[in-house]
C-alpha cells in the first residue's frame, strides 16, 4: 500500500511545482506586459502635456508679439522672449519622445517646419517694430501667413494629440489585457494548486489509515503478547508456589520420618547399650567401647535432630516464630562466630507466613556466610499492627543489586516466597557498606478460637 502511494504523492509534487513555476512564468509576463504599457502611456501622456504647453507657448508668443507691436513697450516684448525659448525646448522633448515612434516623428517634423515658419514671422514683425518700420511690419500683420501657420501648427498638434491619446487608450487596454490575463493564469493555478492540494490530503489521509490499522494490529498483537506473558507469568508463580508447597510438604514428611523412625531407632539403640553397659561391669575394655558406642548414638541423635529443624523446625510449631528466630540466631553465631543482634517483637502470623519469614532469615543468614564476609549482623521484626517488617542486616563487603547476578536463586525464591505471601522484598545493598533484606508482610491476626 504504501508502495501504489509513491507515484501518487510524486504527481501532487509534480502538479504543485508545474503550478508554482506556470504561476511564476504569469506573473512575470503580466509585470513585462503591465511595465511597457505604462511606460508606453506614461510617454503619451507625456507627450500631450509637451505638446499642449508648446502650443500655449506659441500663443503667449502671439499675444505678446501683438501687444508689443500695439504699444512697443517692452513689457510686452518679455512674454513673447520667454515663449519662444520654451518651445525650442519642448521640440527637442519631442523628439526624443518619439525617436523611437517612425509616424510621430514624421508628423513632429511637419510640426516643428509650422512653428518655425510662425516664430520667423512673428520675429521679423518685432523686428521692423523694433527698428521703427511702421509700415513694413503692419503689412507683415495684415498678411495670412501668420494666420495659416497657426492654424498648420494647432492642426499638427491636434492630430500628434491624437495619436497620443490613442496610444494611451491602448496602454490602458493592455494593461486591462496583462491583469486579465494574469486573472485566469492564477485561477488556473490555483485550481491545480487545489487539485494537488487535494490529491495530496487524499494521500496523506489513506496514509494515516494505513498507519492507524498497523498501530492497531501492532497494538493487538501488543496486547496478546502482554496477555501471553501474563498467563505464563502467572502460571510460573503458581508453580513455583507450588513447588515451595510441595518442598515443604516432603520436608515434613521426611523430618517426621526421621522423629519417628530414626529416633526410635537410634533411642532403642541407646537404650541396649546402657542395658550392655550395666552388664558388663567387669570388662573395662568392652565398657570404654560401649562408652563410645554412646557417645556416636548421641552424637547421632544431636545430627538427627539439627537435620529435622532444617527441614521443619519442631520451634516454629511449639515456641512460636519469636523464638525460633532466637533459636536460628544463637546457633548461626555458634558456627560462624558472627556477633548477631537481635530485635524481635511478637507478632501475629499465620503458619504459612510464619514459615515464610523463618526461610527468608534462614536463607539471609546463609547468604551473609557464603558471600558477604561480615563480622556483625542483626535479625530484626517489627509489628506495625496491619503489617510486619522483617529486615536481615550485614556489614559485610555488599555488591551492586542492578548488576549482581548470584550464582545461586537464593534472592529469587525469598522475594517469591514474600510476594506469594502478598508482601514485598526489598534488597538494599552498596559496595563495602553490606547489604540489608527487608520483607512487608500483611498482618493476619490468629482467630481467638484457634488460639485457644
């Protein structure tokens, strides 16, 4: 699915850029076409201000040269100077207006033969005035020559207004031309702009589609792999548990094969060898070796009776857990000469969590002999009513509980014996400053009734 996505997603991309550059291409021409136009009306316009100023020139000029010729006053004469300086400058503007424009030219030229033929008559008129030819320049007055060239240059300058009007009316169109244009080329693009636009949420939502029903099989498959593990998980508590159960259980069975068979055995035994012994008072050599044959049956029965405890402390069931800690402690510092603190306060448990705390201090103590290497250690049990805290501690040297990988499962069937008997174990240790075992336990207080 996602592979049939890619030509789709390149034609968007194709589109879009199609519609970027055709955008880019429309505007730029529309900026060509726009800039000539106005160029072209702003000469136009350009040139009909130059020529309406040339022809009010040429008439400031006639007025004056009139009111001097009535008057010769020089007054008069200032107006008429200053206009004719003016239109030879307005001339040269036209002609660089229309360098470039062949029937302008042409007609300007025509224009500027009239305006010079009108200033030549208009100047030999001032000049007889000047001179005092009252006649000669009253005759120059009278004549149409004058008045024809007049008309030729207002004709001239008509018909080059005119044109500029025209070319005016057809740089606005062109104008008008250029943004229409420029109208429709961005309609166009913005239509395909949509289209791709289109095409590419229409993508991007069948891609989200596809990525939302693999996160949800991803998710399902999540689920049945956590759902698996669970069960097995669970199933492996319960096996373990019931493993411990089954320990146990076989534990007892073998310390009450052992009370009941070994120590009638080894206590029957004994008891002919004291019966021998009251007999054979006259053979010191068979009394020394019946002596001995005692002391190997008692030292027996002490074997028979520390291998019971392991495997099912009598203690627990008649003393109480109290006491079989106490017992544990005492003889864990016989054998290991380590100095043992105890605290211990009554509690109320129940067997099994009893038997669940005596194995996790049995077990924390052959750990602190094996690995630890410490000179002092401390059992203590705290009842804080609801529950009960039970802490193992060693000053021995300690290790890394993060990185610790013990060569034995002794941590790892205390904390599942603790949380089978829905309580917690936390293992808190340091390099060189020992270790600490410490187990929440729920309180179960022991109905009156079973207590009596």
């Amino acid at each position: 699915m996602r592979w049939l996505a890619f030509p789709k997603m390149a034609l968007s991309l194709t589109l879009a850029t199609l519609a970027a550059l055709v955008l880019v291409g429309i505007n730029e021409a529309g900026y060509r076409q726009s800039r000539q136009a106005l160029e072209e009306v702003s000469d136009a316009q350009r040139a009909r201000v130059v020529l309406n100023l040339m022809l009010q020139n040429i008439l400031d000029a006639e007025t004056g040269q009139r009111g001097y010729l009535l008057t010769g006053e020089p007054r008069y004469r200032e107006p008429y100077d200053a206009a004719v300086k003016q239109v030879d400058g307005h001339l040269a503007a036209l002609q660089l207006l229309y360098a470039k424009r062949p029937t302008q030219l042409a007609q300007l030229n025509q224009l500027a033969k009239h305006v010079s033929k009108k200033l030549s008559e208009m100047d030999v008129s001032v000049r007889l005035r000047q001179s005092g030819n009252e006649d000669a320049w009253k005759f120059v007055i009278t004549t149409d020559v004058g008045r024809e060239e007049m008309d030729a240059i207002r004709n001239e300058v008509g018909d080059l207004v005119a044109l500029s009007s025209d070319e005016l009316t057809r740089g606005q169109l062109q104008v008008v031309k250029s943004l229409r244009f420029a109208r429709i080329g961005i309609a166009i693009v913005a239509l395909a702009a949509l289209v791709a636009f289109y095409l590419y949420l229409r993508q991007t939502h069948a891609l989200r589609q596809v990525g939302e029903r693999q996160q949800q099989a991803l998710e399902l498959e999540r689920n049945a792999l956590e759902d698996e593990v669970r069960e097995r998980t669970a199933t492996l508590a319960e096996l373990a548990t019931h493993l411990q159960q089954v320990r146990e259980t076989e534990r007892g069975f073998l310390a009450r094969e052992l009370h009941d068979e070994l120590g009638s055995l080894l206590t029957a035994a004994k008891l002919d060898v004291a019966r021998l012994k009251s007999r054979m008072t006259e053979l010191p050599d068979a009394i020394q070796r019946l002596q001995h044959l005692n002391d190997l049956l008692n030292s027996g029965i002490a074997l028979k009776r520390r291998i019971i405890e392991d495997l099912r402390p009598s203690s627990l069931s008649n003393l109480g857990l109290v006491a079989s800690l106490e017992i544990l402690g005492r003889e864990f510092a016989e054998r290991s000469n380590i100095e043992i603190e105890m605290v211990l306060e009554p509690v109320e448990l129940n067997e099994a969590n009893q038997l669940t705390v005596y194995r996790m201090v049995q077990e924390g103590l052959t750990n602190i002999v094996k690995y630890a290497q410490a000179t002092e250690a401390s059992i203590v049990m705290k009842n804080y009513g609801n529950h009960v805290v039970v802490e193992v501690t060693d000053n021995g040297k300690g290790f890394d509980p993060q990185h610790h990988r013990p060569s034995s499962h002794g941590l790892a069937g205390m904390r599942h014996r603790v949380e089978a008997a829905k309580g917690r174990l936390t293992v808190t240790s340091k390099q060189g400053q020992g270790t600490r075992l410490s187990a929440v336990l729920p309180a179960n207080p022991v109905p009156s009734a079973a207590v009596a």
